[in-house]
C-alpha cells in the first residue's frame, strides 16, 4: 500500500505538476478550480488512469469541498470553457461521466 502511494504520487509530481505551473498565470482561475481540478487529479491516482478519468458529482463535491450543485456546475463549466478538460457527461445512471485533463497534450 505504501509503496503504491509513493509510485501514484511520484507520478502525479511528475506528469501533473506543470498543471499547477500552468494555471498560476492564468488570472482567471480561483480557489474553487484549483479545488476541482485537484479532485480530479486525486481521482486519477485513485483509479491509476490519468487518461478517461471516470468521476460523480458527489465525490468530486465532496473531494474538492464545494457544497453547492451551481458552485459546482459553474467552475466545471468554466475548466471546460478554459480548455482545461474535456467533459463527457454520461446521462445513464449505471455509467459514471467521464473527464480528460487536456494539460499536457
């Protein structure tokens, strides 16, 4: 378990770290897209796939400390509008939508 944590985070320092680089000179990102995307990081780790994250909106509320469903909706709207991810909705209960981080490529 331990071992698993310092490999995810190694890789996470060294394929995910120009993220944070990248979004400290944009002026338009805040606290609450700092927050999101690193829920959506964390999920990746968790998943071990950095590519087709698959997510909920519960978790990534409850992972990036937002508490309200248009806070919420606002700042995943504006990380797609920005360009930051690519947003795949999934509209069947059984599936879980899916988010690509377009940092990177």
């Amino acid at each position: 378990m331990y071992l698993r944590f310092l490999i995810s985070k190694d890789m996470i320092v060294k394929n995910y770290n120009h993220i944070f680089e990248f979004m400290e000179k944009d002026i338009r990102i805040n606290v609450w897209h700092l927050a999101l995307i690193l829920a959506i990081v964390r999920l990746a780790d968790l998943q071990e796939n950095f590519t087709n994250i698959r997510v909920s909106r519960s978790v990534l509320m409850r992972l990036s400390h937002i508490r309200t469903f248009p806070t919420y909706h606002k700042y995943l709207k504006e990380l797609q509008d920005f360009g930051y991810i690519t947003y795949s909705p999934s509209y069947h209960p059984g599936f879980r939508s899916t988010i690509t981080l377009n940092i990177g490529k």
